[in-house]
C-alpha cells in the first residue's frame, strides 16, 4: 500500500497522515504548497486519498502512530 507514502522521511509520513485523515482529498492541495517536500507529500496523499475510507482510516492512524513515536524516541 503506497509506495509513494512508504518512501516518505517518519516526519513527512506524520504530516501527510494527518493532513488526509482531516481533509481527505483537499490535504494534497495543502500539502503540495510545502516548498520543501511539496510534490511528493502531495502525491502520497493522493494515492492514501485513494483508498477505501474502511482501509484508510485505521491504515492512517497505524502509520500516524509509528510515526509519532519514532519521533518521539528521536527525540530523546
């Protein structure tokens, strides 16, 4: 699932989580204006967007989790 999502840094993943788990389709248009990263956080989350609702929600919240806890060890 998501080849373009996977290849994202733990940081951007988080990001694009949270954006498509808000907005759904919108979060590509938010997320393409990041200067940096903006095309492929866009592409990732239109092809999470892309998915059924039943499969991306509680994909999305997986990954939103692992994310935010790899940081969070970073962190430390």
């Amino acid at each position: 699932m998501g080849s373009k999502f996977r290849s994202l840094t733990t940081y951007n993943k988080a990001l694009t989580s949270l954006g498509v788990l808000i907005d759904g389709f919108e979060a590509q248009k938010y997320l393409e204006l990041d200067e940096t990263d903006g095309a492929d956080l866009s592409g990732a989350a239109e092809e999470i967007a892309r998915m059924k609702p039943d499969l991306r929600m509680p994909y999305l919240g997986t990954q939103l989790r692992q994310a935010l806890d790899l940081l969070e060890k970073a962190k430390d």
